[in-house]
C-alpha cells in the first residue's frame, strides 16, 4: 500500500512537472480566436509568425453558437485563445472546459480579451433583465464594426502574442504598424464616401451595426427586432413602419442569417431598401479580409442611400 | 468570580455601544484617499484622452489623414489609450455611450451594506462574482385511475397531478486560475403529499489547469454515462426519462459522489477518454455505497464533424459496481445523436439521438419454497428521438414536434414495456418552453417486479397526457452538443 502511494505521488510529481509550459521560438504560435473579424485582426498583427483559426465561421450568427466537439479539438493545442470579452462569445468557456488545455484556461496567459479599453457603447444604466431581451448587461459586443477601434484592438492582441513569444514583439510591432497604415488609408475613402449621408436614419435587424453607424455619423431609428434577440410581434412592426415613414428612413440593415423577407417586407411597406451588411469577416462572400469586410459594408450603405 | 464576569460583560457592551470617534475619522480618512486615488486616476485618462486628441489635431491640420479616432499607431500595445466616446446612441434608451470611469465598485464599496443584488446590478468587468441562475421545471400529467392506483405512470406516485419536478438554484465560476465549480441545489416534489424535498444536486470542483490535456472532476455530479444521464431533467429533448434509464437507473438517473477524469489526446480529430471512481450510490443499480467497493465508471466519445449537413456524436460508456445486496452490476450503453443545421439557422432543423443499454447483473431470486438463490441476468433497452423544427424564421419556428420510442426489458425482473411519445413544444424565447405530450405504454408479463400485482396487472397499457413549462432565468451555460 505505501509503495502504491509512493508510486503514486511520484507519478503526480513527474505528471505536473512535465508540463510544457514555454513555446518554442522556432515553431508558430497557434491561436484560435472565437470569430473571424478577431481572426483577421490577429493574423494581421502576428503576420506569417502565427496560425490563426476561428472557431465560429463567418456565416454563423456568433450569439449563439451550436457547441461542437470539432471546436474543442481546435482549442485542444492552442497557444492563444483571442476573445470578444464582451459576452458575444460566452459560449467558448464550454469550448474551453471541452478542451483539456490548460493554456487557454481563464485566469491563463493565453488567454486575450479583446474588449480591453474599448469605449462600450449602449452600457446599460438602469436594471437589466430578460423582459428587455438578449441585452448584453456589459455594453454593446460588436465593437469589431468599428475601424476607428482598430488601434485598440490589435494592441490588445499585439499584447497577447508578445506575452507568449516576448523575442517577436518588434515584428509583431511593424506588422500592426503596417495594418494600422492601410487601415487609415483606407479610413479616408470611407469616410468620403459616407461624409454625404451623415445623420441619414437606419433601422437595423438586430444592434450589430451600433459601432459602425457612431463611427460614420448614421443614425439608428429602430430595430426589426422587437427586442435584442426576441422575434417581431405584429403590434411592434406596425409601429416600426409608422415610425420610419414619419422619420422617412430609406434603409434597413439585416444580417445574412435574420429573416430577409420580413425586413423586405417592413422596408417596402415603409418605401425604403433591404440590404445585407457584413457583421463579420466572411459573412458575405465580399467581406472575404477584415477591410474588405467594412470597404463593403461603406459601399453598400453609401450606395442605398444614394 | 461572577463580579469579574459582569465587569467584562459591560465592558463589552460599552465598547460596542459606545461612539468609537477615532475609528469613523480613521474609515474616513481612508475613504477620502481612496476617493482622491480614483480622482487622480480620473485625471489621469483623460490627461491621456486629452493629449491623444492635441496630437491628432496636430497631424490633422499637417494634412494627415487618420480615422476619426485612431490611437496613434505606436502608442503602447500595453496601454490602450481611452478613446473619444462614439457618437450616435441615441438618447432615451437608458444606455449611455461608455461606462463612466471609476465605476468599477472600490473595495469600499464592497464592505458597505447594500441592497442585495445592488453591486450586481454594477456588474462591470473587474468585479469579482461568480455566475448565477434559476431554472424551473413543471409538470402536470393526466392518466388512468389504476394507473395512479399503482404508481405504475412516467413518474411514479405523481400521476393526475401538477407539480414542481425541478426548480434548481446554480452557482458556477471559476475559483481561482486553476479549477472552477458547480453547485445546484434542487427542490422539487416526489410524493403526492405535496412536501418538496430538497438536495445537492451537483456540488464539484474541475481541475483545469492539468498537463498533458486532462482534467480532473471531483464532488458529487451527473455522471458522464451516455448521453442523458449528465443532463439535468429541465434540458432534455424531451418531457420524461426513457423507460430503459428510469428502469436501470432510476428516476434520478446516476448521481454519484467521487472522481471522474478525462483526457483529449492530441489527434486530429476529437476523441474525449474517462475514468471515474464513484461510491456507488444508486438505489436500483449500483448501491454498495462505499469507495472502497467502488462503482468505476468508463467513456469514449467521439465526434464527426459534417459542416453543413450537420454533425454526428458517439459514445460509449460502462459503469460496473455491486448492487444493494452486494452482487456485481455492469451496464454498457453506445449512444449517438445527429444534429443538422441549415447554414444560416440559429437552431438545428433536425435532432435525433438514441441510446442502448445493456444491464448485466447477480439478482436474488426467491423461489417458492422461500430459498433464495443468485441469477445472471442479462437486459437490454434502448430510445430513440426525433424533433424536427423544420421553419428557420418567424412565428413558426417556433414550434418543434417530437417523438420518441423506448423499449426495454427490466434489469432485475423479466418482463418487457416499450412506449411511443409524440409532442409538440412550443419556444416564446430561448429562455421559456412549454411543451403538450401523449404517451402510450404496453408492458407484457408484467410485473411483481414492478409491485402492479395489486390490481391484476391493470397497469399494462399506460396512456399518459403531459403538459410541461420550463423558464431559465439568470445565468444558463451554453450546452455542449
């Protein structure tokens, strides 16, 4: 029996002490991030230096992903788990307690929240409760929509990589240099072509553009959705219509995965247009990269309310 | 001796009594420089905020071009600077445009009295709260008096009533970088005198940050047994246990108090091992209950990942042990579920899963002339499910229509009873579900076992009406597939 524990203790002791814990410099750095908009942002930043994989892919709506064990084997050798922070993607920790791997556990150093410094937009004041639909108690999650938050973002992701390969921070540096550099020339065209139409009023399917419209001055006059993440009553769309006719709202934003027939019909009986913006990197096939994504979503809004 | 006494005692109850002046100035004092550290700290981001904005302006007017409100590209990767608070949230919502600074509750605010739940109304990251939620489940069931008479209905002894099954209370977090824990405590109704009972339902600790990928689970939990089992009653597919797990496990399924362990081998594809050791606390399975006779418990799972035609789970599990009366128990299960999702959908169109068990057991047999004797026996049983939620939007997607069909023979009798179930639930939100079913049950030879005899064996056919309404409120985990 006490040869048994002994053994046993032995085995523990040599269990925990060979665990991996540093990286090799010569190997990339895998890292799985929860969406493709944190996927492109990190591929960017780490350059040829990391492999980067999503565990939600662009044509999912990431509210509510379906748990699948095929996620747990991405996380399962994972350096780097990069996240939205913000209760978008709450979902993970059952991919992270599928998982097995210890590196990517809260509280572990590859773990990166993106949200970090992020102005949250539409942060609850009052009591929240589930009367008032999905609402996010922490603020508004889709921050990513935002190019002005690039800077932010990939510093917190910058942060992250450097913290587990600490001898690539200067490329990691340059390479977010570069991206920030394409990122406000391009930010100039955009804001060109959405200049004409700031203030224009837009309703939106669910709140996934809040940080894109604030950026470029739009206005969002209500939502298809009754509530965030509750289906539309009847009652609700017949005072949507009316309210968009008196603020004569010309565009109503939907995500690929909402119900496109109900928004075309709420648009034309209220005389405005449907189109389908990009919520995230891959949600259209146009929005293939992270600037191709809201070059798309300047153009589509800028063409519709020409 | 006693004036000693009573001297100390007024001495206490002057110190309590008393005003203690130097102790509020001191709190004070402390309150005051924790409130001159916030407004420094206030202070200093939006000296930063400021400074951020001068240098922008700068660039501007040189002819750089940037994004309204791009940090400079080489500000510190460690400190983000705050930015300007976007414009566009529109007024009269209750939401503001950014959480004001300092909001985060000081340690002060901490010790003060509050209301309950006040600070978690300021919910804000940085604040230290484990998650918490409420589920309630309720059953009403309609039936045949002699069903009722002799207890012989889907739940036992409740049958023409309307009661709680399971209203749960849930705490789950992490406490600290290493584990996280589970706590539920259940309340709901088993008898027809109206008395709730109450209990533990899982109370454990998961170590996470094991090497090598494994973890380790310890306390009482749901077994990882098949696919059921580890699920609480208010999550199933469906309204009632199947027959072959309330026949071989009972109405509360396997809960046992012990270790379980698994590890993810580094494949490419995913492959989950597990071991446990358990007291063996089963009522009709495995009820030794001692850890030194231990009931050890086994899983493979795998999983197949079909993308857009959805995906396929197996599982195979054992659980092997003693029974009360101390003669060996092995129950072998394979269980599958396929689950198919149209691009695009937020909930599956299609779900069937089904599970087959096998109970291999010692049973003790009396025979007629009062001797008992030890026998082998061998019984299968198995379920299987279907729900098809067939529209992708509107009112109608909100429906789902179920079926299910179970057959299973009894593991310490012989006889048979196999059942159909169709039902129809109906989803307000992802949170509220109700759900109107009809169950018919045929069992044959039926059933000392099974104590019917008292009316002649009358509850062989079983037709069974349910209505169930189920609510989460607060925090509810995703659910793995």
């Amino acid at each position: 029996m006490r040869r048994l524990l002994i053994f046993a203790l032995a085995a523990a002791g040599a269990w925990g002490l060979g665990a991996p814990s540093v990286t090799p410099a010569a190997e990339k750095l895998r890292v799985v991030a929860t969406t493709t908009d944190l996927k492109a942002l990190t591929e960017a930043v780490g350059g040829n230096l990391v492999e980067v994989d999503a565990l939600a892919r662009g044509s999912q709506n990431p509210h509510d992903l379906e748990v699948r064990p095929s996620l747990m084997i991405k996380l399962r050798r994972a350096d780097l788990l990069v996240t939205n922070g913000l209760e978008l993607d709450m979902w993970a920790e059952v991919v992270v307690q599928g998982a097995n791997n210890s590196k990517v556990v809260p509280g572990a150093p590859g773990r990166v929240d993106v949200s970090e410094g992020i102005p949250v937009l539409e942060v609850p004041t009052t009591r929240v409760d589930r009367s008032m639909g999905d609402v996010h108690p922490v603020g508004n999650p889709h921050y990513t929509g935002d190019p002005g938050l690039v800077p932010i973002m990939t510093a917190n992701i910058l942060d992250g990589l450097a913290r587990l390969s600490p001898e690539s921070r200067a490329t990691f540096e340059r390479n977010r240099e570069q991206f920030l550099r394409q990122v406000d020339q391009a930010f100039v065209g955009w804001k060109r072509m959405l200049d004409p139409f700031r203030g224009a009023k837009i309703v939106q399917y669910h709140p996934d553009f809040v940080y894109f419209f604030a950026r470029f001055g739009l206005v969002k006059a209500g939502a298809v959705e009754d509530r965030p993440g509750i289906p539309p009553t009847p009652d609700h769309l017949v005072r949507l219509i009316a309210g968009m006719k008196q603020d004569r709202v010309k565009l109503v934003v939907v995500e690929p995965w909402n119900d496109i027939k109900l928004a075309e019909r709420v648009a034309q009986d209220a005389g405005a247009k449907v189109r389908i913006l990009a919520p995230g990197v891959g949600a259209v096939k146009e929005a293939d990269t992270y600037l191709n994504m809201i070059d798309y979503n300047v153009r589509t809004v800028a063409e519709a309310l020409q | 001796m006693r004036s000693m006494v009573a001297f100390a005692f007024a001495l206490g109850l002057i110190a309590q009594a008393a005003p203690a002046p130097a102790q509020d100035a001191e709190a004070l004092r402390r309150e005051m420089e924790q409130m001159r550290k916030q407004f420094e700290a206030m202070q200093e981001q939006y000296k930063k905020a400021m400074d951020m904005m001068t240098e922008r302006l700068e660039r501007v007017e040189k002819g750089a071009q940037l994004p309204a409100a791009a940090a400079p590209v080489a500000a510190p990767a460690a400190a983000p600077a705050p930015m300007q608070p976007a414009q566009g949230s529109p007024p009269g919502t209750g939401l503001t445009a950014q959480r004001p600074p300092g909001s985060d509750p000081s340690p002060l605010d901490l010790i003060k009295p509050r209301q309950p739940f006040a600070l978690y109304e300021r919910r804000g990251r940085g604040q230290l709260l484990f998650d918490m939620g409420v589920t309630g489940d309720f059953i009403g069931n309609l039936t045949q008096h002699n069903v009722q008479k002799n207890q012989g209905g889907s739940f036992p002894g409740l049958e023409n009533l309307f009661f709680p099954r399971e209203i749960e209370v849930s705490f789950f977090g992490q406490i600290d970088p290493y584990a996280r824990a589970e706590v539920r405590l259940e309340a709901g109704q088993d008898s027809r005198s109206g008395d709730l009972s109450f209990n533990l339902a899982e109370g454990n600790l998961t170590l996470m940050a094991l090497p090598y990928g494994t973890q380790l689970k310890m306390g009482k939990m749901r077994n990882r047994f098949g696919y059921l089992n580890e699920i609480h009653a208010h999550d199933w597919p469906f309204i009632d246990n199947p027959n072959v797990l309330q026949q071989f496990f009972g109405t509360e399924g396997l809960v046992e108090s012990g270790f379980e362990a698994t590890w993810v081998p580094p494949l490419p594809f995913y492959l989950q091992l597990l071991g446990g050791v358990f007291n063996g606390e089963n009522d009709v399975a495995f009820g030794r209950d001692q850890i030194s006779n231990p009931l050890v418990t086994g899983r493979v799972r795998t999983f197949f990942d079909l993308e857009d035609w959805g995906a396929i789970q197996l599982g195979s599990s054992i659980a092997a042990g003693q029974t009360p009366q101390q003669k060996s128990s092995t129950i072998i299960g394979w269980d599958a579920k396929y689950k198919y999702t149209p691009p695009g959908w937020q909930h599956a169109a299609v779900s069937v899963v089904g599970e087959y068990l096998m109970s291999l057991r010692n049973v003790v047999v009396t025979d007629p002339d009062g001797i008992d004797t030890t026998r082998f026996r061998n019984s299968q049983g198995f379920y299987v499910y279907g729900g098809l939620q067939p529209f992708a939007h509107g009112e109608l997607s909100k429906w789902l229509l179920g079926f299910r069909y179970d057959r299973t023979q009894y593991p310490a009798a012989s006889g048979t009873e196999w059942a159909v179930q169709p039902f129809l639930a109906y989803y307000p939100s992802e949170f509220l579900r109700f759900r109107l079913g009809y169950k018919q049950t045929t069992r044959s030879q039926c059933c000392s076992y099974l104590d019917f005899q008292d009316n002649g064996g009358s509850a062989k056919q079983v037709s069974e009406y349910f209505l169930q309404g189920t609510f989460i409120m607060g925090a509810h985990p995703a659910h793995p597939f």
